[in-house]
C-alpha cells in the first residue's frame, strides 16, 4: 500500500502530465475516497498511539502511585509501630509514676512512723534518764540508811530514809492507786489522831514497830521506832503486825512478839501518851498466846455500839484445830482480857487455802463487818475477805464465796486488812500487796489504801481515783 505522500504525487502526475483515462467524475471520487480512507487510517493510527500513549502515561502513574502508597503504607506501619512503642512507653511511664507515687506515699508513712518512733524513743530515753537519776537517789538515801544503822544511829537512818520517800516512791508506781508509801510497812495498821493519820507496820529497818505519819494519806513521813524497847520475855527482830486504839487519854499498841521461852509466837500490849509513841510494855509475859494451838498472832483491838472494848486476833492452828480467829472483851483500859474467847471464823472456803488471819473489825451503824485476810501470806493467792457478824462476838458468816478484794493490775496478794474512818467519816480500808513484778519474801509488802461503800449491806472496794 502506497503511502499518502505517494498518492499525492501519483494523482499530480497524472493531472499534469498525462492525460487522465475513465470519466473525470468517477476518477475524482475514487480519489477523494482513497484520501478519505487514508486520512481514517491516519486518525485511527493516531487514536491508537495516543491512547497508548495515554496508557503508558496511566501506567507510569499508576506505578508511581503505587510506589508512593507503597511508601506511604512502610511509613504508615512505622508509624503505627512508632504508635504502639509510645503507647507502651507512655503506659509503662504512667505505672513507673504509680509506683512512684506509692513509693512516695509509703516512704511518707514510713518516714512519720518512724519519727513517731524517734519522738517516743527520745521520751523513753529521757524518761530512762530521769528513772536512773531517780533510781540513783533512791539507792543513795537507802545505802545512807544501812549506814547509819550499822553504826546504831537510828535518828539518823531515818531520816534518811524520810529524805528519799518521794524518788522512791516514784520509782514504785506511786500515785492513783499505787502505794502510798515506797519502803516495807507489812501488816499495817492506820488511826486518826487529831488531823494526823499514823500508819504501823511490821518491823524493819525504822525499828520493832515502824511508825509513819501524813496529813492527807498521800504524803507520809516517817517517824521512827514506836516501840524503842522490848519486854524481857520478846526475842528482838520478831515484831510484827501491830496494831493500835485510842482509849481515854492513852494510845495502847498490840503486837506480836517471839516468846523466848515458849519458843511460839505471842500477843503482846503496850502503852504511849501520843499516837506516835514510844509506847511502853513493862509485861512480864504476853497478854495472849495460845501455845497448844500453835500460838496467837494478829491482834486488833475495837469498841463495839456500847462502848465496850474487845480484842480479836489469830491463832495459827495445832493438834486438829485449824487456824482460827478469836474475840475476847477487855478491861477499859484495854490493858487485860476479861471472860472468854470465842471463835469466830475458820477457813471454810477454797480460796482461803486453809488459812484465816489479820483480823479488822468494822463497827459502822449497828453492823459488824469481820475483815481478814486468807491463803499463803507470801504467794499472789493471799487476798482479803469479810464476814458479817451479829455482835462483838459472832456468830458470824461470808456473804461471800470469794475474796473480797484480790489481785490488781499494779498489786497483788493483798492482806493484812485494817480499817478507819477519815476526817469526813468515810471509812477506808489499808492493806499490805506486793507489787505485780516483785512477789515472795525478800520484796517489800507496800501500804496500800482504798476507800470503802456499802452495797445492800456489804462492803465495797472502791477503785481508786
């Protein structure tokens, strides 16, 4: 097929050199269709390279495209990686301030716990401190005491035993509820005399019957040896619970004593013009002492609604009679017994493990309450009971199938009961107890206090205030 330049020329040669054959008009048209035909092919063959053209140019951006999503997708992966490694740091950034945050709140507490602990350290020790010093001080007045005993000089001891009471007495638990008074005064035995109360108590270092004073029952002071000297029969170093009443202008002291002949423990009187003594015992012999019952301790003298005076006290148990205690009446001086004893109480009951002792006869408004003390004087089971009874001289019963009054948070054993009334009339009870941490012979048996009420007839041990 010839091209179009071709044609072209074909037909000008023909027009213009030779003369053309066929009919003109048939000739022109067979041209122009061939030209029409050309030009078709020519126009096809452009759409056809165009539109590859335009195929190739869609292709090419079509692959650029993809090469940028391509790109875009790495990116967009990273950047969700990058995503996900901030969301996991920014997690793991908010638990680290978490535990922070509970590491600060715990050190916090730790840190006040442990100044709380510092604080409390710091009082403990100055506390410590000031118990060394008081510690010290009391040790001090008690060594000067040994002293001036060992060189006869009892004035002297105690005094300095007096100076030292209060460090002492700290020292041993001392205010409400504690003992009264920081040094050994067992049995002890409390009276009213004008505006002074004067306490007595079983022998030791201040002599045979020591014999302290106070204004108020909260300061006491001691006062020496009321008993400064012996009957010829008493074997020295053996006195103990004692016990004293006013009668007319005389105060008369009962106390027991070792009988040197009898080899048994006896009952013995003496008499003095002030309550604090020295009293004086010019017996030959003791006024009570029942040998063939194992002999007779404790005494505790009263006066009954009609003024009469009795003595009560204990006589330790022999040959099947167990120990039991005793009320006799006496002359009015208090100096002798009249009549008979009688019976009043044995131990009848569990608690009292055999023993009745330390006898304390309340006379309060037509009424006998019998105080006394029960068990092994030198355990923690030693404690105080009461009886009722219907005169001076029984018959009496326990209301009770228990201790009166027993062990305490800050005491225990306590016994030896005696009973008064002070300057307002309200009746108190005194009694001996070891302190909960020194029990048994050596400790000391303190002076201990407590006020007394009555419930539908019996006494009550009111706690301390």
């Amino acid at each position: 097929m010839a091209s179009p330049r071709s044609v072209l020329q074909l037909d000008e040669h023909r027009t213009f050199g030779k003369a053309p054959t066929g009919p003109p008009r048939r000739r022109l048209r067979r041209r122009w269709r061939r030209l029409a035909t050309t030009l078709a092919v020519a126009a096809v063959v452009g759409v056809l390279v165009a539109g590859l053209v335009d195929n190739l140019e869609v292709r090419s951006r079509l692959s650029a495209e993809r090469q940028t999503l391509a790109r875009d997708l790495v990116v967009h992966h990273r950047t969700a990686h990058r995503l996900v490694a901030t969301d996991s740091s920014t997690r793991y950034t908010v638990i680290q301030r978490n535990a922070l945050h509970w590491t600060v709140d715990a050190a916090s507490t730790e840190y006040a716990i442990a100044s709380q602990h510092l604080s409390t350290a710091k009082t403990a020790l100055a506390l410590q401190n000031y118990a060394i010093g008081v510690l010290h001080q009391c040790l001090g007045g008690v060594s000067q005491t040994y002293n001036q005993l060992s060189a006869n000089n009892l004035p002297g001891a105690v005094n300095a035993l007096d100076a030292v009471a209060g460090p002492c007495l700290a020292l041993e638990g001392g205010g409400a509820g504690g003992p009264v008074y920081p040094f050994d005064l067992a049995d002890p035995a409390v009276i009213l005399a004008g505006h002074t109360y004067y306490a007595f108590g079983t022998n030791a270092e201040a002599g045979a019957v020591q014999v302290i004073s106070s204004p108020d029952l909260k300061h006491w002071t001691a006062l020496g040896n009321a008993l400064p000297n012996l009957p010829s029969w008493a074997v020295p170093g053996y006195t103990w619970a004692p016990s004293v009443i006013r009668l007319g202008n005389s105060f008369v002291l009962y106390y027991t004593a070792l009988d040197a002949a009898a080899d048994e423990e006896c009952i013995s009187v003496a008499v003095g013009t002030v309550p604090s003594g020295p009293y004086v015992d010019s017996s030959t012999q003791p006024l009570v002492c029942q040998t063939n019952l194992g002999g007779s301790i404790d005494p505790s003298p009263f006066v009954d609604t009609n003024g009469n005076v009795y003595l009560d006290w204990k006589s330790n148990g022999a040959n099947g009679q167990p120990a039991t205690i005793w009320s006799q009446p006496m002359n009015p001086q208090g100096t002798a017994l009249t009549g008979s004893p009688t019976a009043l109480l044995t131990p009848t009951q569990p608690w009292e493990g055999g023993v009745v002792e330390g006898p304390a006869m309340l006379v309060n408004s037509g009424s006998y309450d019998l105080f006394y003390a029960g068990n092994n004087w030198n355990t923690a089971n030693y404690a105080v009971g009461v009886a009722t009874c219907s005169g001076p001289s029984g018959p009496c019963t326990k209301p009770l199938n228990q201790p009166l009054y027993g062990n305490q948070s800050n005491l225990v054993g306590p016994g030896s009961p005696s009973v008064f009334a002070d300057k307002s009339g309200n009746i108190w009870l005194a009694f001996h107890a070891w302190l909960p941490n020194a029990v048994g012979d050596p400790h000391s048996r303190l002076l201990f206090l407590r006020q007394l009420s009555f419930s539908n007839g019996l006494p009550v041990v009111n706690p301390p205030s």
